[in-house]
C-alpha cells in the first residue's frame, strides 16, 4: 500500500498557505453530517474498501466525522477523498475538503488518546499501519472499535460540496512496532551565549516542502543553532526529529495549532503531547490549553497574527500568550502591523516578547528569514525557551546581522528582557549594530521614538541616547532598510525586545 508521500508536491509559498486545508482548522463543532456508506467488492481477500459520500453546505467554519469500524485483525487503515472543486477566487477562496483521522479512543473535542494524524488539505490520501504511517499521521497499533475520518469542508460554493471519502481496511499479522526517535534535549558543550534560531518551520509531515533532513540541512547553512518543529495541528514529526538531529543543531518539538480563528505556536511540546484546535475566542479552551502547554514548561506564541488569510487573523486576544511572532517571513505589511500591536501592548506594561521566523514550507522561503537571536545559559530546550520567554532576545534578518542594545544607569546595565532599576539616576542607552550598511537604526520608548542614526557603507555603527529616570518606561531598537518591500517602503533588518526601566 502506497501513501502519497512519494507523489510530485507543489511548490507552497509562506503567504500562500492560508489558502490550503493544512494551514486552517476548525474550532466549533457542528454534528456529524450524514454519509452514505457501500462496500465495494475488493479482489484482495485479504482486503475490504468501504466508499462514504456526503454533502456540505457553504461555510468556512464546519466539521465532520466519518466513523467506521475496525474488525480484528486490521493491520493496516487506508485513507483517501474527492471532493467537488469550486473557485470563487484562484489561491485564495476555493472548496477545499481537509482530512485526518482519530482512532477508537475517540474524536472529540479534547480526545488526546483517539489522534492519530492530520494532513488538512496537503494530502488526498494516507496510510498508517504498526510499523509506519504516511508524514503527519501517527504509527501505531490498529487498535478494534469505531475510528472516523475528520473532515474540515471549506465551501464557497453557494449550492454546497459533495465529496467521498474511501476507507481500505487491511487484514493480517501487525508488522514490527514503530519506534520514536524523538531530538535530544541539549547540545552537548555549549554553554551561555547568543543563539540563533527560527521557531515556526513546517515539514513534509504538514504541508512543507522539505524533509526533516533536508531542513536541518538548510537550517545549518543558515548559521542557525537551533529550530522548533511547528507541524500544523499533528505531533507525528516531533516523533522522530532524533534521526536528523546532528550535534550543533537543537530541535524542539512543538506544534502550529492552526484554529479557524488564528494560530498559534505550542512551543517546547514533548514527543507525546498534542494540542486540540478545535475552539473558538469566548469557549476558554485557548487558555486551558495555554496553562497546559506552559506547565509542561513549553511557551505560547500568538503567529502571525495580522495575517490577512481566511482562519490566519489573532482573535484570542494577548491574555494568555508569551510571545508574538511579530516578523513572519519576508518583512511585510502584516509585520508592520503585527510591530504596532506588540509595541501597544509595551506601552500598556504587558511584558510580551517579540519572535520573528521563517514561517517557512517550500524551497523558495529561506529559512532563518528573520530569526531570533537569544541569550541563553546553554544551548538546551529548557534554557532556549527561558530566554524567549522572558525576552532575552532580538530579531534578525540573517546571521550576518548583529544588534546589541543595553542601558545603563547607576553602575547597573540591563539588555532585552531585562529591567534596570533606575530611580532618578541618569540612563545611557546604546545600540551597536552590525551587517547592516545604509541602515537607519532608531531608539523606541513608551513615549515614542526618542533617537534616530544612519549606518555606512562599513555596516557597523552606534546610536546613543541619555534620559533621566523611569519615565520612558522601555527602550527597544529597530533597524530598517530604505529598500521597499512588496507592501511597505522599507524593511525590517533587525528589531530588539525591550530593556525595561523601573
């Protein structure tokens, strides 16, 4: 039995991937929707197909189960679908049919022990057995009972979507149990310094374009020191990260939890953990399930909140998250906004920290385009996520891009993430950059921006500013480039987290 992992794929962009199934979810049940089931003659003996049909109205924020029972001895489950095509707008608003699957353990709301796999709109078909899976769905044993396909119908046909889900059960002696490989927890023999890494990177295993070997590859082209595995809405990568994991690259599990009314990056996951997305703002699942990720000593990143995508907009509010990616791929429109929203939390005394990623799925997005550089103790899944979490950090475009910003008051310095007790004492602000030649770097308080200063063509150079007491609350540095974008007229080239006065 073959799965389409071995099928031609199509080049994804970043800013493309609202628009499939794998890149949206679906909070807000609605029953199941009816089915029409024949049992269609296999030649195999050894095998059995059953074909579902249905039909779903127009809607964006729908979903559906198939249930299907599985006899003993079932070694194998099968899965493909069709679906009735329908374009209202080419790569933007189109019928898409996403699929996964839960097991016998259940398929509700909350029902950790039943997942065993997503692949939204990426894939029409999959297979999972004992012994393995197609990416995005989790091997293991085909345990008897009810299992049901989900389905995630996103119809903009105004007369609805038919479509037909074909379920092949397999019959015969389970192959050799699959084992995890999850990633180390820490590279070896590094200890506090500067790391760089990019926090929201897909896979095969979602809707990517690369292998895991292949991203670990380009992520140490990159210069990076680290990655986190953000899979939409599946944990099945975070399973077996172990067997590319190399000595100087640190991978940590996580997951883009990809509701229909925003994502967000469950950061710092263990291997065996996996976070619902079926909810919306006002039902308090978000923040159940932000405590439950940060007990386990992960953190939550509101993602590309200012995305214009269907699914793609932040409506959970910032109570319950540490972090906001607040730069999300090639500098854009949708990060200037994301910039403006982050720095009005600032200002109202919410210590949020700012993450910028690559976002990235196909060879075309450049991974480590931004990054976040941060400070950490040693280079280990508990220390990387201490130091984003606080703030420890500042954005880069590139590896080549360096921002060093502290204050200084009273024989006290203080850097990003961290407060400077002040008083009334006299405040020295510095910000020393590098790899930025014909930037503009420029100091940001809470009243503003306070200090401005042009880079040469050397790349290197240092901006200063001096106040007296507390009353600016923060400072933070951006560093822009007088180069348009496709949507802005300059771009970002580094931004710092704040220092805070107190």
């Amino acid at each position: 039995m073959t799965s389409d992992r071995d099928q031609p794929r199509p080049a994804v962009r970043r800013r493309d991937v609202f628009r499939l199934g794998g890149a949206v979810a679906l909070g807000g049940l609605l029953p199941m929707l009816p089915a029409r089931a024949a049992r269609a003659g296999a030649p195999d003996p050894g095998s059995t197909t059953t074909t579902f049909t249905g039909h779903s109205p127009a809607g964006f924020d729908q979903w559906a189960y198939v249930p299907f029972h599985v006899p003993d001895g079932v070694n194998r489950i099968s899965v493909s679908r069709t679906f009735h095509p329908f374009v209202l707008v080419p790569g933007l608003l189109e019928n898409v049919l996403d699929i996964g699957i839960f097991g016998a353990a259940g398929w509700f709301a909350g029902d950790e022990a039943g997942f065993r796999g997503w692949s939204g709109g990426a894939r029409s078909s999959f297979t999972l057995s004992a012994s393995d899976a197609t990416p995005g769905y989790l091997a293991g044993p085909i345990v008897p009972g009810t299992w049901a396909v989900a389905l995630g119908p996103i119809v903009y046909d105004p007369r609805g979507m038919d479509w037909t889900v074909e379920v092949t059960l397999e019959f015969g002696p389970p192959g050799p149990a699959f084992e995890p490989s999850p990633a180390p927890a820490q590279a070896t023999g590094r200890g506090p310094g500067w790391y760089r890494g990019d926090m929201h990177l897909h896979t095969v295993h979602s809707d990517g374009q690369r292998t895991p070997d292949q991203l670990v590859a380009d992520a140490r082209a990159r210069g990076l020191d680290f990655v986190a595995s953000t899979e939409h809405n599946t944990r099945a990568a975070n399973q077996i990260w172990g067997r590319s994991a190399t000595d100087d690259l640190l991978i940590i599990g996580g997951e883009e939890v990809t509701t229909r009314h925003g994502h967000w990056l469950a950061l710092g996951l263990p291997p065996d953990r996996w976070i619902d997305w079926r909810y919306g703002p006002g039902e308090g699942q978000f923040a159940a399930y932000a405590d439950t990720v940060r007990a386990g000593g992960g953190i939550v990143v509101a993602a590309h909140p200012s995305s214009p995508g269907p699914g793609s907009t932040w409506e959970f509010g910032y109570d319950h998250v540490d972090g906001i990616e607040v730069w999300n791929g090639p500098w854009s429109l949708d990060d200037t906004n994301s910039v403006r929203i982050w720095d009005g939390l600032l200002r109202d005394g919410r210590r949020v920290a700012a993450l910028g990623n690559s976002d990235a799925h196909g060879p075309a997005d450049v991974v480590g385009l931004p990054q976040t550089v941060v400070y950490a103790s040693e280079l280990s899944r508990s220390a990387i996520l201490a130091g984003v979490r606080a703030g420890r950090s500042y954005l880069a475009e590139s590896a080549d891009v360096t921002l060093d910003l502290t204050a200084a008051a009273g024989g006290r310095v203080a850097g990003p993430g961290q407060a400077l007790p002040v008083g009334d004492d006299t405040v020295d602000v510095t910000a020393r950059v590098a790899g930025v030649p014909g930037c503009t770097v420029s100091l940001h308080t809470g009243r503003g921006q306070v200090a401005v200063g042009l880079v040469g063509r050397s790349g290197a150079g240092v901006v200063t500013w001096r106040t007296r007491g507390a009353d600016a609350g923060f400072v933070r540095a951006e560093v822009l480039r007088p180069q348009p974008s496709s949507t802005t007229l300059t771009t970002m080239a580094a931004l710092s987290n704040p220092v805070w006065l107190s």
